[in-house]
C-alpha cells in the first residue's frame, strides 16, 4: 500500500480502474514530486496532474483531464 501512495494521489480510483482492466483511463503519476514537497513545507499536499486549481482530483478523472505534469521552477 505505501509503494502507491503517489499513485492513489493522483488517481485515486487507480484500484477500480486496474481491477476492471481498464488500465488506459488511469491518470498516472510522473513523479514529479510536487506531492512530497508541498508534504516537507507542511503545505497542503494536491497533485499536479489534477485540473489547475482543483482541491481534488475530478470526477471521472482520465488522461485527457489531466494536466501534462510538467511543472515550472517557479511554480515549486
């Protein structure tokens, strides 16, 4: 459980996708770190790949909703 931490972040339907074999709707993490790093400020922690400004990942949330994960310095 703890090796998908990042991954459930990001799509926390991951589990029901997998389970139901629909391994291209799930959004996956890039591992980009914003999630540890917002955590090691005490900030709190969202994932990037979430529709800008979401406070939660959407529903349905697909590869098309996500955002590409590229993240800008100024933005860390």
């Amino acid at each position: 459980m703890i090796g998908l931490c990042r991954a459930l972040l990001c799509d926390p339907d991951w589990p029901i996708k997998a389970k139901e074999s629909k391994d291209k709707e799930i959004v996956k993490c890039v591992a980009c770190n914003w999630c540890l790093e917002a955590d090691s400020r005490y900030e709190k922690v969202n994932c990037c790949r979430w529709p800008e400004g979401s406070l939660a990942a959407p529903e349905p949330f697909t590869p098309k909703a996500a955002r590409s994960g590229k993240i800008k310095k100024e933005d860390r």
